[in-house]
C-alpha cells in the first residue's frame, strides 16, 4: 500500500489542510501519555464478587447490546459487532466510600466492595422477550411516577465494564429512581480506535431505534437518555430513523430528559438531523464545554469541523429546540475535560428545578444576561454550594414567556 504523504510548500509549511492532520497525528501520539496517568479497568473487570460489604450499594443495571459475548472470564461482552441485538444483566455496587462523579477502580479484579465499584452479579438473558418481562418487573417495584427508564449510550473508545460502571456512578450519584438500561455499541476501547468506533457507532442505529420502540412498549411511563461523545451520532441518528419510520408516534410521547453530553458530532450534521427530526416538544439538554481537549482531537481528525460538544455559538443551537448547559469554568476529573457530564448526577435536582421554574426567572439565580445577537435567548448562572461543584453552571436557553 503507498504511504500517505504530506504536501510542502518550498518553504517547508504544511499546506492548508495538511496541518491541521500533521496537528491532528502529534496530538494522536501525545495522548497515550496523557493516558497513561489515568486508570482503565482490564476487559476482565467483571470478575463477579460473591461478598457485599456493608455500607455499599447495589444497582441493578439491564444491558443491551450490539456487541458480541466474550469468552474471557469477567469481560461479559467484548469489541466486536454482533449482527443482533443480545440482551444481559448485571449488579453493580458502589462501595460506602465512593467519591461523587468518580468510579472507584479496583486495582486488580474482582476488587474490594468496601473500597471499589464491583460486579456482583452478571447474566446472559435468553432473548428480547426475557429483557421486557426483566424491565417490566423492576418497574413493578417502583411506585407509579417513579417507573421510569434512564438509558445510557456511552462514547469512543470505552470498554463494555467502563460504561457500565458510568451509568452506575451517574444513576448512584443522582440518586435516580428509574432503571438504568445500558446501550453499549461495540467499541475496542482503543485510542487509535476512532475509524472503528465510529463505523460500529453508525452500524449501532438500528439497534438502538428497536430499543426505544421496545421501551417505549413497555410498562415506563418514562424515557430519559444520556448519551455521550460519540454515543450521540448513535442516539441522534436513531431519533432521525424513528422520525422517518413513523415510530415517532409510539416513542415520542414517553421520551422525558434528554441529555447530549460532549456530543461528538459535526455541527453541520447536526443541523441536518434536527431539519429531519424538527423541534422536540420537550428540549434536548446540550452539555458542552469548549476546554473539551478530546472533542479538539476529533475536530482536527474531521478537518477542523466543529463539534456539537465544544460549539462556540450556543445561541445558536437553542432555534433547534436545545437547552445548552456550558460546563467551561468547570474543572474537568480527566485530563480531556471530556467527561465532565458525570458531575451533573450530583447537581441533577437543582439542575432541574431551575429547568422547571424557566430559564430567567428564578430568583435565586445568580445573574441572567441577554445573548449578544439574540434578544430572545439568555444565559443563566448558577453557582452550587462548594460541596456539590466549584464553579458556576451557565444555562443557554430561549427566555421563558
């Protein structure tokens, strides 16, 4: 195969274009040195743990998944595409000295329930059929108004474990009342991964648009979504396909908070697929962060295109029906300020009270300013109690009336 070749100038500058991949590749070789300062779990992190510890708290996570099943013990599922969807359950607990926003790692599976986020249990379930009597029951134990769905959709680049323990945190941290079902499509965990991840992301859409057609058949009265970084192109392109199918109107009227964290997605696509999809009837919450390093990346990867989830004018994106929640002054706990998104479980309640209350008008609030070029739409700050987050939350959104 001919080796790729960069173009020079006779001064020896890059041409345009080239640069930002030349910038694009050293970025690529400087990561796995950020990386190697940040823990990652082996595939085998799910070695099930026979003892609980007290003070820790078990969830009960329903997966489904367009991975296929591993034969390595404590892996459960591995990177590569399955043809169908499988379905699978698991028990995480979350140990009595967890840290908010942040997943305990054990240092060697199967881990310390006292000290670690540790599989308890881990089950194949036989079929479609198998997963919705499972939902169905765990709904059945919750009170009505509260049988509700939060459904994750993790990003590049992410271990099947790595976004199961995510959504355990986040759901942990936001003390949810719904059940937590995880999309996992099927990513290697690589960093140089990205071409393959985002082909298995596109090959994910069909799955998750049957997922929500089986949840929304189900017994919840409600679906919330997380979706996050490249998990985003998966779940905005699912709304898309419902939306050309006509399952809109068996989706549509059970979706409840939607929540398009770092999203990974080129901004012109996304004006696209929201001409498609039209605007929602309850707003999509749009975190960003324009100190996102790894969305910069992927930028430079995509020819300097903009991100969705590092996109300078918010403004912008509330005449789609978004609310932008601009996490920028907020220290990030990675070194790519890319997860920044897992903060907002402990935030969640006054997160919503000021949704409710519409943007602008609680009093409360710190300031509200108009958007330079935007009469209609506002920026509004929120500081939390240092406890919950250091730094001021800033909400982009069209002024309520």
């Amino acid at each position: 195969m001919r080796r790729p070749t960069i173009a020079l100038r006779l001064d020896r500058t890059p041409v345009p274009g080239a640069w930002s991949r030349v910038r694009a590749l050293f970025l690529l070789m400087l990561l796995p040195a950020m990386l190697a300062a940040c823990s990652r779990p082996g595939v085998n992190a799910m070695v099930p743990v026979s003892g609980a510890a007290p003070g820790a708290t078990e969830h009960t996570i329903l997966i489904a998944t367009t991975r296929t099943r591993s034969a390595v013990p404590g892996a459960m599922f591995s990177g590569e595409r399955a043809r169908e969807l499988d379905f699978a359950q698991a028990v995480v607990s979350v140990p009595p000295t967890h840290v908010p926003s942040r997943i305990q790692w054990p240092s060697q599976p199967p881990g310390n329930p006292q000290t670690d986020f540790v599989t308890r249990e881990s089950i194949y379930l036989d079929s479609e059929k198998q997963f919705i009597a499972t939902l169905n029951q765990q709904l059945a134990q919750r009170p009505p108004g509260h049988r509700s769905v939060m459904l994750f959709i993790h990003g590049y680049n992410t271990l099947f474990p790595e976004g199961l323990y995510r959504l355990t945190q986040v759901a942990h941290d936001a003390n949810a009342q719904g059940v937590p079902v995880y999309f996992s499509w099927a990513s290697r965990g690589e960093l140089l991964g990205y071409v393959y991840d985002q082909n298995s992301a596109t090959a994910a859409r069909d799955g998750l648009e049957h997922l929500l057609d089986v949840l929304a058949h189900s017994n919840a009265e409600h679906i919330n979504i997380i979706a996050h970084s490249m998990g985003n192109w998966v779940t905005v392109e699912a709304f898309r396909g419902i939306r050309i199918s006509g399952a809109a109107k068996n989706v549509a009227p059970k979706l409840g908070t939607i929540v398009l964290a770092s999203p990974d997605i080129d901004i012109d696509v996304f004006r696209s697929q929201m001409r498609r999809i039209g605007v929602p009837k309850k707003p999509f919450l749009v975190v960003l962060s324009r100190d996102d390093r790894a969305l910069a990346a992927s930028r430079l990867i995509a020819g300097n295109e903009q991100r969705l989830g590092d996109y300078k004018n918010a403004a912008d994106l509330t005449k789609f029906g978004a609310v932008v929640v601009d996490l920028s002054d907020l220290k990030g706990q990675d070194s790519f300020n890319h997860d920044k998104f897992a903060e907002l479980a402990q935030m969640a309640p006054q997160l919503k009270e000021v949704l409710a209350q519409g943007v602008g008008k609680k009093e409360t609030i710190d300031e509200v300013n108009p958007v330079n070029g935007a009469p209609d739409v506002v920026k509004t700050v929120i500081s939390l109690p240092f406890a919950v987050v250091a730094a001021p939350i800033v909400i982009i959104a069209r002024q309520a009336q």
